[in-house]
C-alpha cells in the first residue's frame, strides 16, 4: 500500500525514478523495489519523502504502520542463513572479501536477479523473486544508524565480469561508485596483476556483532560456516589486514571502476 501511494506521488510530482532517487539519496533499483512492495521503506526515508513529494503528512501518517510491520515481518532466508542474517542486520562493524563475484549487500536489483536465475538446479520464479526481495532487505544495514563500520576488498576480475550484460554491468559500477561515497563504506580492488597475498582460497566475512566478539562466516557450494574460535577469527581478520594494504586505496580504487565504466 505504501509503495502504491510512494509511486503515484512520485509520478504526480513528474519525477522518474532516478529523479526521485537522487533527491532522496537512493538508488532507482530501491526505489523500484520500495514502490513495487518488495522493500520496506524506513521511516526518516518517508519523512523526507514527505517534504519532497509535498505529500501533506501522508507518508508521514504511515510510519507507525511501518515500523510495526518490520517488527512483526518473518524473515525468508533460507533456514541455514537466517543467523548470519540476523547477525549481519545489527553488526557494528563488517568487512568482506570477493574473489568472483559482487557481494550480496553490494549487488543492484538486476545484478541479483541474474544471478539467482543463473542458479543450478533452476529456481521457480517466485523463489528468484524472494530470493531478490531478500537481498535487497538485508541491504538495509547501509541505512540505519548507529552506521555500521563496513570495508570491501574485491579482487579486479570482480568488476571485468559483465554479469547480466552491458547495461546491468554499467549500472552495478555505478552503484560501486556511489556506495563508496558513503562515509562509513570503503571499497578497495585488488588489481589482478598483484602476484600473490595471504588469501589466494575462498572468499569471507568477517562481522562485530552488536555486543559480541568479531566471528567469521564462509559458504562453499551453498554449505555455510560459522567460525566464532578467536583463534580462527584472529587468522582470518589478520589476512584481511594484509591485503587492505596491498589492495588500491579507496581512492585509487574508485579511479578504476570508473574507468572500467567509461570503457562500457
């Protein structure tokens, strides 16, 4: 419902979505996916979508509606995942690193979408779109406040990999570029032609969870593990440091993927 009234305010203002994004400070992909039902808008985003839209407190009079339907809203991640889920939303601090692919937190609506449908054996389309839907919501975490503290190490084969084609591919390095000019989200690329560094296995994150000791998480073929041994952890996080400082800065790195989408 509230995504119905967000649309048709929207185009009553004679906004497009990346318009109305822009001014809101989201992406066309969230907005979409908030006007089609598939992602909960928060609540200091209707206010200020409120002024925008000069909505009269429409959108404002909803909010206790919203907030009680996220309190009462039952995950659908997949039973195995449901705790690094849960741990992931109310992390103080996250860090990951990909090897072949864009992360989940970082994958635009188009990107994910391809990616489930890539899936062996095929998942229905209604999986594919909750499966989506799933992923958008855990993209949340980049909103709230108090603000995570989050880092990204990805290797350059990672941004050469057109996923979905040229546009999908153009539209996932934007979304890098403006992700990484949130304050609290740095994103470093690990050039191709480094020789070598600690961690030439599989890919990783490492997560602070609110009130807890960092632990780690690893998936391998759909099979997850949750590494909370400190000595585990130590090693692991110990790695990460190494190679955030053998990577490009955050910078420098950002120099590269908008290089990589000039050459689209």
């Amino acid at each position: 419902m509230v995504g119905r009234q967000l649309k048709l305010l929207r185009e009553r203002a004679g906004l497009s979505q990346p318009e109305f994004g822009a001014l809101v400070g989201y992406g066309p992909d969230q907005i979409s996916a908030m006007e089609r039902g598939v992602r909960t808008p928060r609540p200091d985003f209707l206010v200020k979508a409120d002024s925008i839209l000069n909505a009269g407190r429409l959108l404002i009079a909803v909010i206790p509606d919203v907030e009680d339907a996220m309190r009462r809203a039952r995950t659908r991640h997949p039973d195995w995942y449901r705790d690094h889920a849960a741990t992931e939303a109310e992390a103080e601090e996250l860090h990951h690193y990909s090897n072949h692919v864009v992360h989940g937190l970082l994958q635009t609506e188009a990107h994910a979408r391809v990616v489930f449908a890539k899936r062996r054996p095929f998942l229905n389309e209604e999986t594919i779109e909750k499966r989506v839907a799933d992923r958008l919501s855990r993209q949340q975490v980049f909103e709230r406040w108090p603000a995570p503290i989050v880092s990204y190490v990805l290797e350059e084969v990672v941004l050469d990999r057109p996923i979905g084609g040229r546009r999908v591919h153009a539209d996932q390095l934007r979304h890098l570029l403006a992700l990484g000019d949130r304050q609290n989200v740095e994103i470093q690329v690990m050039p191709t032609d480094v020789e070598e560094h600690p961690n030439l296995g599989s890919a990783f994150n490492l997560l602070v969870p609110k009130g807890h000791e960092q632990v780690a998480y690893l998936e391998a073929q759909g099979h997850p593990q949750l590494i909370t041994a400190r000595d585990e952890v130590r090693k692991i996080a110990d790695r990460y440091g190494i190679m955030r400082a053998m990577a490009l800065t955050p910078k420098e790195s950002r120099v590269v993927i908008a290089e990589k989408l000039e050459k689209l």
